[in-house]
C-alpha cells in the first residue's frame, strides 16, 4: 500500500535522523524545572536548529524542510526511540510559529521566527482560564485598545512552560462589547512587561508543568497581535488543530513504557502470567494500533486541520495512555510506596505519568468534547 | 511503513460496494434465510473480476496483490456477504499460488478465475468449520503439519454446523485419507496468519455497517420530541464507536499487506489486526443494538444480520483475548521492545 | 447487622420453601412455547397458590402471605436454586395483581385476582408502542369513550406471553385532546376480544419472546378501567417501580449460570489459566455484590417504589448479565458453531442468554432512562 | 443474611462524621501536608469514644462489636482521616482480643481505650509497609506465621517510604528479633482478611466523597451557560459511579460483621468486599477528576486528597486483579458452586 519510491526516500530520511541523534542528542537531560535553568534546553533546541531539525514541517525559507506528515512522523518516531529531550519550545514550533507563518505580517515573521528557532523566545500558550476550560469562547481576559497600545488584564491557566518562557501567545477580548467567539484578538506578550506574573500550580503528580499567568494591565503594542483585531478565534481554531494531530506524538514513546511495565511484572514474578500476557499483550496491541493510524492519518494528508482526524487522534492516544499506566500502577501495586532512601525513579516517574495521562484526558480539548466534535462533524448527529 | 490507499484500490474498494450493494443479502432477507440463496450471486461477483483478482494473470485472473484486495474485503463486511469471496480470493488463491505443487495450482486458479470454483478455508483444531463448508467446490483444511485440500468429490466428510448466522452455513470438513496435501508448519502457521488478517478486514466493514446504521437510525428515530441522536448519551457511544473503527482499519490493511516481510512479522501483524478488531467490532455491536432499540433485536430488521455475523467473526480466527495473550507473548519474549516493534530500516527489515 | 431473630425466622422459612420445592417444583419443564402449550405451567402456578406461595408479597386476605422483601427474596433465591419453571404469570403477580389491589374497585378485586392466583388468567403488559419506547408518554393507542365502552385500536410491541396470555392491561390515550402523560387510561382487556391481533415477533436469538399486540377497534366495556380516566400514567409509574424493584432475579442463578462458564472454561482447557480465573473470579464476586446489595435492599424496606433503589437494581444486573454472558462467548469461541446433529443445549441456551441480555439493557426502561433518573432525582443534577 | 444496619450503628455513623468533619485533614491541607500534623486529632477521636469503642468493657471500652464501626470506617474513608484509626480500633483490638496472650492484651487494651495508643498494621510481604509506622506506638507486623508486636521501645527498624499521601505516613517496619509474636498462620489469614475488608469500607466511604464532591461540583460549575451538570455524559458518568458505588457498600459491610463465621468464608467475604470496592473507586476516581477538569489536577483542590488517597487504597491489600484471581481459584476448586457460594440453611453454615 506504500511505492516503493517513498520508502526508499522515507527510509534513508529515518537512517540520517537516527545516527543524527545518535551522535548528537543528549539522554536523561533533566526537566529545566529540576535543573533550575532553561540553558542545557535551549542549547539543545539551537542544535537541532543549526541541524535544520527544529522545526521541520516549516517552510524552506524560513528555516524548516517543507516535510510532509510522513517525513515528521518518522522524525517523531527516532526522536522518541534515541530518548531525546522534551522539545521546551513545542508551543512555539507547533503553534507560535505557524500562526505566525499563516497570519502574520512580514515585520511579525522578522522578529519572531529566527529567535523562535534559535531557541531565544521560548513560546507559552494563553488560551484557558479557570472560567473558561471547554467553554474556551467563553474567555473574558481583557484587552483596552488605548492608539497603539492594548492594555491588557486578566488571567490564564494551564500555561506550561510558563516559569521560563520568553513569550504568550493570549487571546484577549478585545472588543468589550462582544461575546462567545466574536471580539477576541491574537495577542503576542512579551513575558517581562511589567503587571505579568506567574504562579505555578502545585499539581496532584508533585509537579508543576502548569501555571498561572495573571496580567494586570500589561500595555502591549498594537503591532503585537497577529491577524486582525476580532480574528483571534479563526486563528486559534486553526492552531487547535495543529496541536490536536498527529505527529506529536508516536507509538515509540509506548514501546518505552511497555518496556517499563515489562520490568514491574517481572519484579513482581509475573513473566509467566498468562493474565499479565493478556493485558500486556492488549497495550501492545493498543500501541502498534497507534503507529498503523498515525501513519495512515499521516500518509493521506489529512492532517494539520481541526476535524475528524485530530478528535480521533486526541481521543485515543489519551485514553490508551491511560490505560497504560493504570495497568502499570496494578502491576507495581504496594511497591508504589518506596523506601525513601532507596527510590526508583522509574517507578515515582510512573507514577507521575499516570497521574498526567489523567490530565491528557482534559487538556488541549477534553474527551468530551472531542466525543462531541466526532459525533457532530463527522457521523452528522443533530445538535 | 505507510498504510495509504492508492486510487487504484480505492476504485476497486469502490466496485465491489457497488456489486455487493445489488447483490449482497439483506435486499431480501427472509428469502435468504428461508435458503433459497442467491446462486447467481458467485457469477455476478466473477462477472466484475471480484473472484478473479489476485488470479495471476497466466492463470487468466486480473495479477492483483492481495492487498489491493483490502477496501473489497472491507465491503464483504459492510455488504454482509455470506460467500467465501474472501477466502477465495484473498486466503486461497495466494496461498495455491505461493505453495501448491504447480499441478494443482494449474487445475484450480484457471477454474476460480472462471468464476468456476468456490472456495473456502478451514480453521486448524477439533472444534473449527469452515463458511460454506457443505457447498464450496474446494475446501483447503489448515491441518498442523500443512494443508489438505478437498474438492468436492474427494471422498471429504461433510457435517454441517448450526450457527445463528444461518446464511454463512459453516460445516465442519474432515478430508479423506487420500486427499493431496502440501506445505508445512509454516505454510499452515502463514494461511492461519493470513486468514486471520482478512478476517480482522471483513469485521471492520462489519464495524463500519452497524456504526452506519447505528448512526442512521439515531439521527430518524424521535423519542422526546427529538431524534434520539441529539442525545449526548448517543453522541458519545457512536463517537467512541467510530473512533475505535478509524483508528483500528489501518492496522488490518497493514497486516494483509506484508507478504513480503517473514512468518513472524506477519503473524503478530495478524494478532494485531484480529485483537484490536474484534475489539472495536464488540463495542460497534454492543452500542449499535443499544441505539436501535428493541427494534433491532428483531430478525426482520436487516441490524440483526450484522450483529450475529460480527459476534460469529469475534470468535473465529482467535477471540481478542486469544491474540492479546499471543502478543503479551512476545512482548515478554523480546530483549528490547524498541528494537522488536519500533521502526526498522530497510536492510533490517528484511 | 441483622438480628438473631430475624434469621431464625428466615432460617425457617428458607428451609420450608428449599423442602417444598425440591419435593413439588419441576425441573427442565421446556417453555410453553416449545411444548406448544402452556398447560403445564397452568398446572404448576395453580399448585403453587394451593400451597400459598404463588404471590407471598400479596396480602394475607388475598391469598399472599404479606411478606416482606426480605422474604421474597429468600423465596427467590430457593426458587432459582430449585430450578423451577419460569413464572409464566409474572406480569400478573407483579404488576397487574399489585395494580388491582392498589387502584383496583372491590368488583374488580373480585373478578381478576382469582382467577390471576389460580392461572386461569395468565396477564401480559401492553404499554410500548413502536413509536413510544423509553418516551412512553408519547405513546398513540387510542381509546373513544362511548358510553359503557372504551373502543381501543393501535398497537402495542414487546409483550410477552402474548401468544397464550387470557388478559393485557394497556396503557391508553383515552381522552383524545391530551398530550404526554395526561389523558391516559390502564386498561384491562381480554385477549379474546373480537379485534385483537398477536403477532410473534421473531427474535435475533431465534427464540419470540414477544409479540406485537394490535388493537383494531376492540369494545371493552368501561368497568375495565382500573383507577379513574385519565389516572393511567400514574398507576404505571407505580407499576414500573415494582418490575424495576428487587426480588424478580437473585445473585443464585448466576451462580448457575457460572457453573455452566466454568464448564466452558474447562473444556477449553483453561481451568488452571489465571486470566481465566481473574474473569470467572470477576464474575463470581459481581453476582456476591448483587446478593448482598439485593439483601439490603430488600432488608431496608425500600423497594417497591420507583426511585433510586430500582433503578441501581435495573442497571446492575443488566449490566453484569451482558458481562457475565459476552465473558462465556469468548470462552466458547468457535464452538459456537455446534454440530448440527450433536448441538450441546447448553451452548445453544448461553447464546440465546447472551442475546436476551443485550436485550436486557433496553427493556423495562433502557439502561440510559436509568442513568437519567439516578442523574437527575438520586444525584440532583440539574435537567 | 441480611446486611441492614441498626440505628445505634447510624448513629454512631453520624457522631464519626460530626467529629471528623471539624478534625479532618480537608480544613488546612497545606498546613497539614507541612508536616504541621494535627497533634491533638487522636485525642479528639479518643474522646468521643471512636477509638475505645471496640475495646472490651473489661478493659475500659465501650464493648461495641467490629460491625458497628462499619459507617464510621466510610467515614474515615469520606474525610480521609490519616490516622490508622481503623487499624486501631477495627483491625488491632478484635486480634487483641481474641488472640493475644493474656498478659499482652491486658497491657495495650486498656492503652488504646484511654486514646495512649496508636496501632496499626503491617500487611505481609517485601514490600508492604504500615500507615503511621513510623509515629505508631504498636505497629503490628503480619508474618507468614503469625504476627509480631512491635512496640515503639521494643527496638523495631523503621525505613520511611515515600508516598504520594504524605499524610499516612506510611513506613516499614521490621521486628526486633526478640519481640512478642503470637498466633499462626491461620490468625496471620485472618487479620489479613480483617484489614483487607476493613480497607474495602474505607475506599467505598472515599469513592462516596469522590463522588459528591463531583456531584456538587458539576451543579456548581457553569461552562457553555450551563451547569456541567446538566449535559447527560456528565450525569451518566456520575449515575455509573453512584450506581457501583451503592452496589458494592453491602459487601463491604457483609465482610467485616461475620467474624463468626469460618476463616475460609471470611477470606472469601473479603475478597469479594475488596474486589469490588477497589472497582468502583477505579470508576469514581477516574470520572471525578474528568468531571472537576484542571482545577481537580492541583495539590490546592481538596478533592487532590481524595484521589491519591483512593489510588493508594486500590493497591494496598491486594488490588482488584489480585482479589478477583482469589475468586477465580475459589471457583475452580468448588464441585458445585450452588452449594458453595448459595444460601446456606443455619446448621449448614456454622
């Protein structure tokens, strides 16, 4: 079902990414939160630039490969299987940049776009607020149009990166006299103007991956918000979407907690147990599932825009992921509670992906509303 | 690896909905039950190169891969089609192709591509039967050692099964002592693979009919003053319906389009294919009785045609729980499950 | 929990109904619709009330026994342990006796209950309509008032008993200006009426349970009414309550049901298969939660009413059943398929339990009408 | 077997949730997760006869059965009290009671009915640990044969372990080698059994909490103009959580109020009880954090409390899958599983 061109083309392109990054990425870099700096991070996010891998599905001239879905899954596939660092700058790469890349002016992809790839302006994202969670067009952050200023005040959730991020990217009602998705703008905001401020959010796992972003009367320059004033939800719909496909993410991640998991049912004496074969069998399964759907989705191009294919992709990989993890916690069971002078960190780092897995299940579109998205747009139920 | 469609495909996906559309069995069902079947029905699907397909072309067949097979085999789920045109053309034909003495592969591909020989696949073990095991013309029985072959007047013993998909008419084969056989373990270890594959392909065009119907009735049927797919109750089981449907098809088309890679890829392709089929083929069912209603419990509504195919199919060819056990198998067998199931390149691959 | 008194009582009672049944009770007695009869089944209902445990729950002076839930239930439970017939009565004894006696004129008392007890008059249930199912207020069976009589035509769809039943109460519309639940009547009608038309529907699982039951203009005479015109919704809410309650089904035929299962598993060669005994193991604990939820329950005094009690019930058992059935089709596999000359009656019996369990989800109030209610008058969550 | 409870255990029920309502850790969760623990919480306890209530009259208790702390057990689940209160008073004293040596019951019963001493109970096993081993002025350890006391001065070695519910505390504990053991391996079953079905009341009084806490939350919380509440995904994920919930409170009950009966039937019970809680606070911790969103995902929302708490329950004393393969085995082995698991006539169950 592939030509055979494609794979000889595909296959050469997985050969130079692996020895790549097996020459080049750095394995167990801690989180910048646990190192207390962003710098190790941002040297990293600027090799892959200088390699031209930062941000590959960009255009050629403006720093990327023109890669097609395929060509970034693949990517995906190796960056996860060498182990890799989280990407600090996903937000920005994924979401910053092409909306910059889409709606922006020529000034606007000036002064963003290098400094973005280089690792400069680390991008976070403004979009929740603790009124407003699947309701989204219900957010009421505003923004005073004063001339060429925009005075803007009131609050985020559910930022991450927020700690050391350089930039937000926020959608402010701009328009006091609208409502829902009318009157909302794209606002960029440059994280060191004075009346923002962040407070992390203590979060159930003992992280604080999240954060609250509060404004009080942040002036921003006009030339700030990108698209016109009021077009900020057809942008932020378009930029949903991005986030919600596929290439994120892939089943290699999944092989590695499998792998995890396999190493608890054996501690546990299980390795001949036809009941842990069957529910680790079933993830595997759920994992190479994963890999044929993503490729699919990848290989027909459908990808990139808000729809069936996104809600899908979002709807499964979160709840196999929380099934994954809630099948590790069975099998790890007391040992859960470690001696603390003597803790493995692959079982507190278990522990706290299962909790996240929970929060996949509400963030970026809770399932719900993904259920909502599949039955209304794409099977056609009335409203 | 990418599991896209090519047009080619799509266009004989697109064929065979057509044909079966006119042909398939729920036009009138009571007449099928009843048994007066549609025998001119093999013909019509031979007519439009269906049976001939994968029939190398020197064998007077159409030379397609089995795997441009993949959306046809779809529609022989989502037509309900009671007739071996899967195991004829997609398990058979490649297997007699690939692995039968060249006499018998010059008796039999010539007559199946004639639309002359009906032909149909046996499961390995005691309790298995074979669809139209009574009526088809050669029935290949996967044994441990290879395969027998057994035509109609081989001296085969016939004992027909009761199932509640009466149409399929299973029936168990027994082949006479005499009968040829060929092949080895590791044919009957590849034909099971590959049956079992197809399989997980026709119970997903299975999936997609009750989901389709599901979503048809939802959005007619008015309780409340509303049709009852305005409901966010039924929004949401159709929706995760229809996700476990679109993410679980590509794994099928993958596992029936790997004959190049070796036994052991294609075999945990297949439990791949078949679990996570017969998964989301449990939860279409389950969801797509429960929106219907009373209404689809009955057997004068069509539903029920493929609610008892698709609880039948659950169990043949392994139950999921069967392939999920095959691949926690493996996974506890491999060294680095990275290595084992992530990405290859191409020499490794091999 | 309990009192020592209570269970002596109990005790006693218990051992006096387990005497009696293994003494009298039939066992594999075939349906009436497989021995094409339902005298039989007369016979036994008649020999049942002559020993005073044809409707315990009814009033003493009414031929029951007034007993409490607690004691039905036990009666229950022996009477699956016994393996007795199938009450072929039920209909009457739980709804239209109860309804008689609740709503019912001293005449009416008179004229059915007798006859109901000896199973003279076997009753079946007519409120669905094809278009009417978990909207039953919106049902269309109409009745025209004229004078003495009530001339009822439409339909009515999933009745059982319908082929040999002497009596249906109905749900209908009799005054025609109304809408949604006013305007209804509870009918009484006799199957025998000139006009009345029972069509067996056949069944997924091969078997017709129900029928369709039309009326085309059938005279029943007003004295047929039960309660006042118009009076009918309430008189079935009451009535639904009393099906959904407990004390209809006891944890003791799962256990039955699962000692087929285990045979299954066994002749699969699965009876040292762990994942086979964490399934079994599963089920096994289901039907002990449904014994001792049943058991308090019935020992609070709360049943009997529609509410929160019965629809916990009605889903529950709906639910496990599916579990419990679906969990024995895997075990079976390809057995399924039996030879047609040597078909083990067990195997076809759990396939058509399977599907009447599918069925179950639906009936009596559609599994999401019982989240509804739980929802909305449990949990107090807003309409 | 009837499972109704009497209104004196409803009233004392009702005290339990009266006093743990002002004292729970719910009021000042940072204060409390500093390590600033409620010093005085026990006493309090003490005081209104929560922790003697089950100590023999003899011994300055109030002489209460086990049974009777039934609701007051959910409810140290429903205010997810740290304090090893259950262990103490549900767990500790009955084993005292009734197995230990004369001179060793009289010595720490009437401690613990004067509110002097904390007990609490460490499973069998490499890896378990004991709520509160480190603070406990008894820890009781379960070994294969038997259990050993372990008294703060009685030079037991104590590791902490790290927990996601730092309140419990949980450490292990390992028994000087000269310390008090008693009992065998039939009573090592039987507390296991005890503190196991003692567990599964606890982890039902937290899916109870887990629960209305979701309940009030969806009424409360407004997004699309409406409260969540009112969309029916939200109501039937809440209507399937109360509906386990309710279901599987009986069993729970049931296990802890037949220490009259056999060790095999209490064993049994247990399994049943733990099962069976430890499914539904599955179901109701993974709907109440979907129903509450991000604000249920930070260490400042309560409802955090509840949903570590309930994860840790879920594991301790055998997890669901543990449990239910207990079961299975118990219905492999039983000839006939009516007479094994059905009613039983009065002289038959003794």
């Amino acid at each position: 079902m592939r030509t055979a061109t494609d794979t000889a083309a595909v296959d050469a392109w997985r050969r130079e990414v692996r020895q790549w990054l097996m020459d080049e990425a750095p394995t167990s870099l801690p989180t910048p939160e646990e190192l207390g700096t962003s710098d190790q991070h941002r040297a990293w996010e600027r090799k892959l630039h200088a390699a031209g891998y930062s941000a590959i599905h960009w255009p050629v001239d403006h720093g990327g490969r023109d890669a097609s879905q395929e060509v970034r899954m693949v990517f995906q596939e190796e960056y996860e299987r060498a182990g890799a660092p989280a990407r600090i700058n996903i937000q920005g790469i994924m979401l910053a940049g092409p909306v910059i890349l889409r709606y922006g002016t020529p000034e606007q992809k000036q002064r963003w776009l290098e400094p973005l790839l280089r690792a400069d302006h680390i991008w976070c994202q403004g979009f929740s607020e603790p009124d407003s969670g699947s309701d989204l067009a219900s957010l009421r952050t505003k923004g005073r149009v004063e001339g060429n200023t925009i005075v803007v005040s009131g609050q985020k959730i559910w930022t991450s990166v927020a700690s050391f991020a350089d930039w937000i990217f926020a959608l402010v009602r701009t328009d006091p006299e609208s409502s829902r998705n009318k009157g909302i703008s794209w606002v960029m905001i440059d994280m060191t103007s004075p009346g923002v401020e962040v407070r992390p959010i203590h979060q159930i796992d003992g992280r604080s991956d999240f954060a609250e972003v509060f404004f009080n009367d942040v002036a921003v320059p006009r030339a700030n918000v990108v698209g016109e004033l009021g077009q900020g939800w057809e942008i932020a719909m378009a930029a949903l979407g991005m986030e919600r496909g596929v290439g994120r993410r892939s089943y290699v991640q999944y092989l590695g907690n499998l792998a995890q998991a396999k190493q608890f049912a054996t501690a546990a004496g299980l390795d001949d147990d036809p009941a842990t074969h069957e529910s680790l069998g079933a993830l595997l399964g759920g994992a190479i599932v994963y890999r044929h759907f993503a490729n699919r989705v990848a290989s027909s191009g459908k990808n990139g825009e808000p729809g069936p294919t996104a809600a899908y992709n979002k709807l499964y990989w979160s709840e196999y992921q929380t099934r994954l993890f809630e099948t590790g916690m069975g099998l790890l069971g007391e040992r859960l509670e470690q001696p603390a002078d003597d803790v493995d960190p692959q079982i507190s780092s278990w522990e706290r992906e299962y909790w996240y897995s929970r929060a996949a299940r509400i963030f970026a579109g809770s399932n719900e509303i993904q259920r909502n998205i599949i039955a209304e747009r794409v099977l056609g139920l009335p409203r | 690896m990418s599991v896209t469609l090519t047009d080619e495909q799509r266009d004989f996906g697109e064929l065979a909905r057509e044909v079966l559309a006119k042909v398939g069995p729920a036009r009138d069902l009571l007449q099928e039950r009843d048994g007066v079947a549609r025998r001119g029905r093999w013909a019509q699907l031979a007519e439009v190169g269906l049976v001939s397909a994968t029939v190398p072309e020197a064998h007077g067949g159409l030379g397609l891969g089995a795997r441009d097979m993949a959306l046809v085999a779809e529609e022989v789920g989502y037509f309900a089609l009671p007739e071996p045109l899967v195991e004829t053309a997609c398990v058979a034909v490649p297997l007699l192709a690939r692995h039968a003495p060249a006499g018998v592969a010059d008796a039999w591909l010539p007559r199946i591509a004639e639309g002359r020989a009906v032909v149909t696949v046996q499961p390995p073990g005691a309790s298995a039967s074979a669809t139209f095991g009574q009526e088809a013309d050669l029935v290949i029985v996967i044994e441990d050692g290879g395969v027998a072959l057994c035509p109609k007047a081989s001296g085969r013993t016939v004992s027909a099964r009761e199932s509640a998909d009466v149409l399929r008419r299973p029936a168990r084969v027994e082949p006479a002592s005499e009968t040829i056989r060929f092949g080895d373990a590791q044919v009957a270890a590849e034909v099971t693979a590959s049956a079992t594959a197809w399989t997980a392909v026709v119970l997903n065009g299975i999936s997609r009919r009750l989901l389709d119907m599901s979503v048809e009735y939802a959005r007619i049927r008015e309780q409340f003053g509303r049709p009852i797919g305005s409901f966010q109750a039924v929004k949401h089981m159709l929706a995760d319906v229809a996700t476990q449907i679109e993410t679980v098809r590509a794994s099928a088309w993958y596992a029936v389009g790997i004959d190049d890679q070796d036994l052991e890829a294609r075999i945990f392709a297949a439990s791949v294919a078949k679990w996570s089929a017969t998964t989301a083929a449990a939860a279409a069912n389950l969801n797509a009785l429960q929106v219907h209603g009373g209404i689809g419990f009955t057997r004068e509504n069509p539903l029920s045609l493929w609610l008892v195919r698709g609880k039948k199919l659950e169990a043949l060819w392994g139950t999921a729980n069967f392939h999920a056990r095959i691949l926690g198998e493996q996974l506890m067998q491999a060294d680095d499950l990275v290595e084992a199931f992530g990405p290859t390149l191409a020499e490794q691959a091999a």
